[in-house]
C-alpha cells in the first residue's frame, strides 16, 4: 500500500538526486509532479513502484527520519543504498532525469526551449557565403586530399 | 490458412532507403510493382518532437532500440554476444524515418582495399561507376553541402549547406588551426523548401522523425511519387520466408503475415529483398527448403557473415560560450576526414571520420548522451556538470571503419520470435584490434582538435568503449563478388545461387567506409535497378 509518508520520503530522496541552487538557481527534484511521474512510468520501466519502494525501504531500514538528518549524512546514507541496491537505485535515478527534465518549465533554465519542437523550432542564421569562402580557403588551398585510385 | 494473392511482376520486401530507391528506378519499366512493409506509415500526429515531453519518446516508443520500443512491427534482436546493439525503424521509410541524415559518400578508396591496402576484398564495383547514381539521389532526396570539397572527387550537392552553427565555426577554426581537412556536412536534410517538403527548422530532433519533411526520410522522398504513380505499398505485411521452386531453382514469391496473423501467398516474377544488414540474412536464413537446406541463396555460406558496424566513440570539450548545441540538425555540422585514408605510420590500416555532431538536449545528456544507457552522477556533482559543462559543450564522434571477418555475424536464435513466430536474429560481434587502434588514434586527435579550438577542458571515456546503440550501419552480411564461393550476389545484386532474386541494402556492401551508408546503399539500389532494366531481355539467363 502506497502511502502519504511515503510519497513524503519519496520526494526527500529526490531533492538529493538533484538538489536545488546553483548559479542557474534550479529547482530540486523533490516535487510532487517529478513523484508520480516516476511512479508511473511504465512506458519506461518494467515496475517502477517496485523499484522505488525497494529504495524507500532500504532508506527507511538506516533511518527513521531521514529527513531530519543534516545533508551530508542524508547523501552518505543514499550512497550506502545505492553501493547495496545498485539496481533499483539506478533505476530510481534514471527515472527521476526523465521525469524531471520533461517538464518544459526546466530546459529554459538550461538555455533550451519550453516549446515543443516542431513546428516552431530554433532560428539559427546560415553562415554568409563569404564566411563560409574564408573558413573554408585553407582547406581548398592544400589541395586534393581524397587518395586517388 | 493461407490465402493467394495476384500475381505480381515485381516484389520488393520493404520501404526503407533501397526499397524505395530500386522502386522508382523500376517505375518506368511499367511492370506492376507490389512493395511489402511490416511496419506501417507514421502518421503527421504521431511525430513526438510535437510534444512538450518530446525527449520522453527516445526512452519509450520512439527509441532507435527496437529491443526498447518492442512494437507489433518490431522484431526482437539477440544482441548478448555483442558490443554493440543493431538500431532502426520498421514501418513506411524504414530507418529513414528515425535516422539522423548526415550524407557522405564513399570514397574511391573503399572500393579497392585489397588493391590498396591488402585487406577486405575490393568491390565488384567503384566509385565512378556509381558517381552518376550518387547525383541522381542526391537529387531525389533533396541533399544540402557545400560543392568544392577536396576530400572527393568534383560535385556539388543540390542545395546550399544548412548553417553549421556557433559550434561548426568554433571546431573549424580549431581544424584550421592545425591544418587538417574538414568540410561543411552534406546532409538529406533541406536547407531551402523543396517539393513541397519544409526547409529545416533546426528542431534537434532527427532520431524522433522529422515532422516538417526537411530530413529525406523516403516516407517523404520516393514513396509519395511512387505511390502516386501507382506501385502497390502493403503495409503491416511482414515476409515470413522466400518461396522458391523445387524444380527450377526460381524464387516464385514470399509467404507473409498480415496485420492479424493471417498468412498469405504473394508470387512474383522478380524477388528484390530490401531489409539491410540484419532483417535480409535473417529472411534468407529462414527461408529454408531441400534446395537450400541452409537458407535461400545460402550455397556459399555466407548468408549473415562479415557482419559490419561502424564502432564509435565520443569526445567533448567545454568551451567558455554556450555552443547551443541542440540547435540544428543532431548529427550533421562539419565532418574531418584527415585521418580516413591508411597511413602506414599510424599502425592500422584504413582510418576514421571525426564528425562534429551537435549537443542534445538536457534528458537525453543527464541519462548518458544519445545511444548510451550511463547517467551521469546524482547529488551536487549532477548539478555541477548541468550547470556549467552541458551548456558548453562541443564534441566529435570518432568514426571507424570496420574490416569484415566471418566471426561477425547475424545468425537466427534457436529460441526468440517475433510476434508471428518467426526466428529472431542473433548478433555475435566483436570490436577487431585494427578498429582498437583506430578508436585510440581518432580519441587522441580529437582530444588535440578539441584543445586548438579553445576547450578549457576535454572529456573522454576508454578507448575501448563503444556505443551501445551504434548499429545503425549494418554492413556485409550478403557481400557482392564476381566469385559465387566468396559472395552472395553478383556485382549488380542478383543472387548467384537464385537467377531471380536481387538483394539491394547494405548487406551487399564489401566493406564499411568511414562514413553513413545511406547515400551509397540508395545510389547502389538504383545502379541495381539501372542494371536490370539494360539487362531486362536476358535478366534470368
């Protein structure tokens, strides 16, 4: 049964698979929408829940509280987790990259469009045929350089 | 049960790039022309990158992986004994749809290996031959470039380039810088509106479709003309086997499933199987009979050997500017080829392509890059390389040539099926020592390449690490050779063991190159196709 203190423990782990701050002032992980994205992703996984709850109790088992524990014993705790859980671990991982960086919300941050890309795509200039002449001159002027048969 | 359908002149076994290509060389004979496709059309709506979760689709139902995606249309692939996993799409365009169009030619060279370089064996054709069939392509398929470029012979793509960006300009100054070749991409990718087709909006999603029909996938080149012109295009029919005639040694006509299961007779006058390097050794393999007891057109034992990738590997620099790599074209911007021909001072023979394709989007870099399955690390250190090394980066694919050898191969797994039922392939490949050396030499030069064009930093993984996903190339595995001991089809594709039945994809190919098979399978699929029309009043003899 899945359960309120769980979702809550969910979203703590996630804040420290990717932590807010920086220079680009991201967001963590650690939301509700990044949660159930990761949870019911089956189109990506073959039973995400197991995967999480496997996580969750191996978390649960080294502390009670993880959320009261200052971070880096919270980062060193996940690493214990990780190091005996590889698999599911990874898995929460890799799910926790899809689940956040499909929200359109994040790419801006990065420099890349919220947009779906078609139709409107990226205007990007075509170099003028002088700047490619000039770029390109050195190239020409070592010659042939195909061997020739 | 089985049911029989007409009779038909021509039957070519999937609408990928070769499929579509000899079915339009064959239009003007006027035969009536049936085409078999196991997938289906991709419909306007169904293209991903018109989404805002775009990037999920790669992971999913869109994946190069047909092993990820696991589609109705897929078939499965053993890939366990092997360091790299066969990719592509199944359905209207074939690997077309999903490839990234970046579209160098062979060189003269790759057609003479033995002669030059005493390895492989050389082509029973070369490359003047199919210089013409190259424009001709090049034409149908609408291909941007820049003409003048030293590393060929004389030609100029139909269009003018499509801009190679902030990141093409910063590594062409740094191949300049240290004086070695390297040249604007040619792509099939539509730098100005053509034909009805919308010029590139420099979306970044290639691998996804490409929903504007700038990228010559031929659901957008060939097929529209060739259905308008009245060839048949049966979609969701998958070739269970080839069936031929016991007496004459003919190929009458396939046996395939349809959309339900149902099986089905289809005869034909002229067998043309068009399902590349893995989907045609493994039809041949399957299709078994007394006169072939090893797979149609199998007598040489060749059938699924000499199995041919081309391994990569990748470097990046971190640059002080956004390099805006994930806008434009994927895979395409500049292309080096100083080091593609042997060089006997370098330890190996041949050579390999540094390819400057661009950066990709933030999902696809934190879970390890495109074809990789790696994530990056979690915690701080993931916030670290997002925020101050994903936006900055710029790197160069090391692309190698593969040598043949008979151990490299697609045989049929005794226990995996398809849907239907069918024998699944198996891969069993491994990396040879020359490609090592190459992978180590091309890991160093673009390291070198890297750091002239200003990156603070260089990152690299070991040298023998591939891609997994790689396997977009499948080479070799139905070789073309005068000699029927040592080769499947003769020198115009037509089966030395079966008069009747031509094969016209990669699996034909002697050796690999260096660079993207698509444009020299296409030219090769209408040089067939040339071939069979001059040699139409004795094509069976």
């Amino acid at each position: 049964m899945w359960t309120d203190r769980n979702d809550e423990l969910l979203m703590k782990i996630l804040d420290e698979i990717i932590p807010a701050g920086g220079a680009r002032r991201m967001p963590s992980a650690g939301v509700k929408a990044v949660a159930e994205s990761v949870l019911s992703a089956t189109a990506y996984s073959d039973n995400p829940v197991e995967s999480v709850t496997v996580v969750l109790q191996a978390v649960e088992s080294r502390a009670g509280d993880f959320a009261g524990l200052p971070a880096p014993e919270r980062v060193a705790l996940l690493k214990l987790v990780e190091a005996d859980h590889p698999a599911p671990f990874n898995e929460l991982v890799r799910l926790t990259y899809m689940a956040y960086y499909s929200r359109p919300e994040i790419r801006p941050l990065l420099g890349v469009g919220a947009h779906p890309v078609h139709p409107g795509g990226y205007e990007v200039t075509r170099e003028s045929e002088d700047l490619m002449n000039d770029l390109t001159a050195p190239v020409r002027a070592r010659g042939i350089a195909y061997r020739q048969v | 049960m089985s049911m029989s359908n007409e009779p038909v002149d021509v039957l070519i076994i999937g609408a990928g790039a070769s499929g579509a290509a000899i079915a339009w060389s064959l239009l003007e004979t006027r035969m009536r022309i049936l085409c078999l496709e196991q997938g289906d059309h991709l419909h306007d709506k169904e293209f991903p990158s018109r989404r805002e979760d775009y990037e999920l689709s790669r992971y999913g139902a869109f994946s190069c992986d047909p092993n990820v995606r696991n589609l109705k249309q897929d078939y499965p692939i053993n890939s366990e004994q092997s360091c790299i996993t066969p990719v592509n799409w199944n359905g209207v365009g074939g690997s077309t749809v999903n490839f990234l169009g970046h579209w160098p030619r062979m060189k003269p060279s790759d057609f003479k290996t033995r002669t030059l370089d005493g390895v492989a064996e050389d082509w029973p054709v070369d490359y003047e031959t199919l210089e013409p069939f190259y424009d001709l392509n090049d034409e149908n398929t609408g291909v941007s470039g820049l003409g003048g470029n030293p590393g060929y012979p004389d030609y100029s793509p139909p269009l003018p380039p499509i801009p190679i960006g902030r990141l093409g300009r910063t590594l062409a100054n740094g191949f300049n810088q240290l004086g070695w070749h390297w040249w604007p991409s040619d792509v099939a990718i539509l730098s100005e509106d053509r034909d009805g087709r919308q010029k590139c909006v420099n979306a970044g999603t290639c691998d996804l479709g490409c929903a504007a029909g700038a990228k010559g996938g031929t659901n957008f080149t060939y097929w529209p003309i060739l259905e308008n012109a009245g060839v048949e295009l049966r979609t969701n029919a998958r070739v269970r086997e080839i069936i031929v005639d016991q007496e004459t040694g003919f190929a009458t006509g396939v046996l395939y499933h349809d959309a339900d299961g149902q099986l089905h007779v289809q005869k034909a006058e002229l067998v043309i199987v068009a399902c590349n390097g893995v989907g045609t050794p493994r039809l041949l393999l399957n299709s078994k009979s007394s006169l072939f007891p090893e797979g149609i057109a199998n007598r040489s034992g060749l059938v699924g050997k000499n199995l041919m990738f081309h391994p990569l590997t990748g470097v990046a620099g971190v640059f002080d500017e956004p390099m805006l790599g994930h806008e434009g074209p994927m895979a395409c911007s500049i292309l080096s080829q100083e080091f593609y021909e042997t060089d006997p001072e370098r330890g190996f023979v041949r050579g390999y392509g540094l390819h400057s394709g661009r950066s990709t989007t933030p999902m696809t870099f934190a879970l390890g890059g495109y074809g990789i399955d790696s994530p990056i690390p979690w915690g701080e250190e993931h916030r670290e390389i997002m925020d101050n090394i994903y936006p900055y980066l710029a790197g160069l694919t090391v692309v190698t040539e593969d040598l043949p050898e008979e151990c490299n191969s697609v045989t049929l797994d005794p226990e995996l099926t398809d849907s239907d039922g069918i024998p699944a392939p198996r891969i069993t490949y491994r990396l040879g020592d020359n490609t090592r050396k190459m992978l180590r030499h091309g890991q160093e030069k673009a390291k070198e390449l890297l750091r002239a064009a200003g990156a603070k930093s260089v990152i690299a993984k070991g040298s023998d690490e591939v891609w997994w996903r790689a396997g977009w190339h499948q080479m070799g595995t139905c070789r073309m050779g005068a000699d029927p001991e040592t080769s499947v089809v003769n020198g115009w594709g037509r089966s030395h063991d079966v008069r009747n039945l031509f094969i016209v994809d990669g699996s034909i190919f002697v050796t690999s190159g260096a660079v993207n098979p698509t444009p020299t399978i296409q030219a090769l699929a209408l040089y067939i196709g040339d071939r069979i029309k001059t040699n139409i009043a004795t094509l069976f003899d």
